[in-house]
C-alpha cells in the first residue's frame, strides 16, 4: 500500500512540475514529459545510490575527525517506487513525443 501511494505521488508530483514548466515555455504538456522524466531520474539516481555527495562530505568528516580511514563501499543503486515512476513517466512521455514528432498525434 505504502509503496502505491508513493508511485501515485511521485506521478502527480512530476505533472505538476510538467504542467508548470509547459505554461513557462508555452508549449504542450506532452512535449515536455520526457524531460521532466529524466531529471527526475537523474535525481533519484544521484539521491537514492549508496554513493552519493552527502555520503562522502559525512564520510571525509568523519575521517578528518578521528583519523580512521573508512574502507571503500561499493556503489549500490536502489530500484524504488521514486526511481520505477520516473522512468514509466519517461517511457510515456516518449512515446508521445515520438508520436507528435511523427504526426500522429
């Protein structure tokens, strides 16, 4: 259920962002879904990997604290409700854009 909520937020969510960013450069909803499905993607690829930049500021602190180097961890990319909305927002979002590129839309 949790994780139902979470793919219709995030759908509405990138929308919205949609809707405001087609009004801002007055073009179509469906010519900037692939767009903002994609940035979300790179953000919840940067956010969700287990090596991401606020891991290793928290990480190199620790270090210059204490001393102690950390050993090395692997980096690990978690496929979440966020990560599989963004990229079915994308997919859709393509294949509409194709459509209008090629005139049947």
């Amino acid at each position: 259920m949790k994780r139902k909520i979470i793919y219709i937020i995030t759908l509405l969510v990138q929308a919205i962002v949609t809707f405001g960013v087609s009004i801002y450069f007055d073009v179509r909803f469906i010519e900037v879904m692939f767009f903002v499905g994609l940035f979300f993607i790179v953000i919840g690829l940067f956010f969700l990997s287990g090596d991401n930049t606020l891991t290793n500021f928290n990480n190199a602190q620790l270090q210059a604290r204490t001393g102690i180097s950390l050993a090395y961890e692997k980096t690990v990319y978690t496929v979440g409700p966020f990560l599989i909305s963004s990229i079915v927002y994308s997919v859709v979002g393509l294949g509409c854009f194709l459509l209008i590129v090629y005139g049947w839309l």
